[in-house]
C-alpha cells in the first residue's frame, strides 16, 4: 500500500517537473486519482484488520462456551480440576487401607470447601470417616478425622445427620485417658456446640466438660487450647440455657483470674462468669461472691485490656447487687 502511494505521488510529481508540457486538468486529474486510490486502499486495509478482530472474537466466544460444556461435563462426572471421584475414594476410607493417611490428609484439605462437603456426605465418605474415627486406635489417624469433622461440623446443613450422632462417643472420650486427641475433640464440640439447642440431647453428659476444665486449669501452661476450648464450650452451653456443674467451674474461673495474665483466656473467663451471674438456668452460688470479687479487683488493676476491663466491671455491679 505505501510502495503504491510513493510511486503515484513519484508519478504525479513526475508530471509538475514536465511543466509547461501539462495542462491543468492532467494536474487535477491525476491528484483526483491519487486522493481516490488512497482512500481506497485504506478502506482496503480497515476492512481486512475489522474482519480480522471479528473473527478473533467469535473464535474466543467458541473457545470459552466448549470449555463451559466441558466443565460442565466434569461437574456431572466428579473429575474436573480439584475434584475426585467421592464414591471411589469412599471405599478407600478404612482402617485397612496402608494409604488410609494420605486420604485422609487430602480429605481434611477439601472438606473446608461447601462443594466437596456435598460430594463427601452424598458419596458415604463422611460417614466412613465417623466409622475409622470411632474404631481405630492410631491417635494420628483420629487427629485427621476430627480435622474433617471440624471442618464440616461448621456447615448447619450436614450437622444433624454427619455430626451429631458421633456426639456421644466425643462426650465419653473426654473421659478417658486421650490427652493426645483431647484438644481436637473439644475443638469439634466448640463448632457443635456453637449451633443452638442442637447440645440439648446430650445435657446427661454435658458435666464432662466442666471435670475436663476443672482437670486442667493449673496446667494451663501445657494445655493451653484445652482449657481455652472448655472455655468456649461452656459459654456456648450459657447462650443455649444449659445447665451444667457450677461448683468446679467456679473453682477453675476463680483461679485464672488471680493466675491467668492471657487475655485471651482471661476474656473468656469474664465471659463465662457474666453469663453464669446473668443466667435464668444456672443458679450462683453466692458464697463464691467474696473469691470473685477480689479476683475481679485482680482484674481491674493489673489488666490494661479494654474488653476484659469492661466485662469486669459488669461483673463487679452484678456481684455487687447480690
């Protein structure tokens, strides 16, 4: 196109230098044919780059609907990017599998994902998690089956079909001698027990809690997430109007706030001991009132935290009041 314009602009200035050989209509007649073979060419050269993009485009648009189908395809069979098949993998969840871990690794990884919960609980994958959770004795095993059960148990959906029924087994674990798996059993019962009324069931077996906090309390330095985890629990049980054994909670809660300077502890503590004051369910024992008022007086001159100061002086009013 450039050759074509230099060699009819060479032409046409070819016919100036001739001079006085030329009339002046050859001049307007060959600028006229100049302007009309440019403009022509550029139309040209527009019309080309225009179909050009067009049919990048419609190709793009081909591209991405086969590759929704395609994903939609996947979707239907269980196998797209991140997927397996569940109802494959399912038989694979047992106690005699030597790859029984790294299933299980791979489980506690998705099960934090609502899409793979589905194909978990409708596949029966979860259901074999409950079972090797329950009849194994690899405490390492268990750790990776309270992790998917943790994970899950924050789903409502799934809580009353997959999770509740193991309730009992966590309940009576605590019990026993299982310090190594304690901390995520109680981690489970926090998700559970986070969901209202839901621990209602189970209110015979619910002063396990209060025993395993009452256990641990002076060993806070080396179980730290255990009695964090009692904590909770037994906050989530005041906001469910549970009752529950007061008299060795008390003795736990009176302890940490003269001991205790984690402020995350010592939050849920105050937290803990304004639900029990303000409870309709819990009946306080007033001979407490004297130990909780100098632990609270502990509180408000050593902790500078303005959440635990707060609470503290609802609970001075509360006492106060008694």
């Amino acid at each position: 196109f450039t050759t074509l314009l230099y060699t009819i602009k060479f032409e046409a200035n070819g016919l100036d230098f001739e001079g006085s050989s030329c009339s002046d209509a050859k001049m307007k007649s060959t600028s006229q044919l100049y302007l009309l073979v440019s403009t022509g060419a550029l139309a040209v050269v527009l019309g080309f780059a225009l179909l050009k993009r067009w049919g990048a485009r419609e190709d793009q648009s081909a591209s991405e609907y086969s590759k929704k189908v395609s994903r939609k395809k996947q979707r239907k069979s269980g196998s797209h990017r991140g997927f397996v098949n569940y109802k494959t993998l399912s038989s694979s969840v047992n106690t005699f599998n030597p790859q029984l871990t790294v299933v299980l690794k791979y489980l506690v990884e998705k099960s934090a994902f609502k899409e793979h919960q589905i194909l978990m609980t409708e596949s029966g994958c979860l259901d074999n998690v409950t079972d090797v959770l329950q009849t194994t004795s690899n405490p390492d095993i268990k750790i990776l089956c309270l992790k998917v059960l943790m994970n899950v148990s924050t789903n409502p959906e799934y809580l009353n079909d997959s999770i509740l029924p193991i309730t009992p087994y966590l309940l009576e674990a605590l019990s026993e001698d299982c310090e190594d798996i304690l901390a995520d059993i109680l981690s489970l019962l926090v998700n559970i027990s986070s969901h209202d009324g839901v621990m209602e069931p189970f209110q015979a077996e619910v002063d396990v809690v209060a025993q395993t906090l009452s256990k641990y309390t002076q060993q806070i330095n080396y179980h730290y997430e255990v009695v964090l985890n009692c904590l909770k629990i037994l906050i989530n049980f005041t906001c469910s109007d549970m009752v529950f054994e007061l008299s060795l909670v008390y003795m736990s809660l009176i302890h940490l706030l003269f001991g205790c300077k984690n402020n995350a502890i010592l939050l849920r503590v105050l937290t803990l001991l304004r639900n029990i004051l303000t409870s309709k369910t819990l009946k306080h024992d007033l001979t407490y009132d004297e130990e909780i008022m100098r632990g609270i007086g502990t509180v408000l001159s050593t902790n500078f935290d303005k959440e635990c100061i707060e609470i503290a002086n609802q609970i001075y009013r509360l006492v106060s009041d008694h």
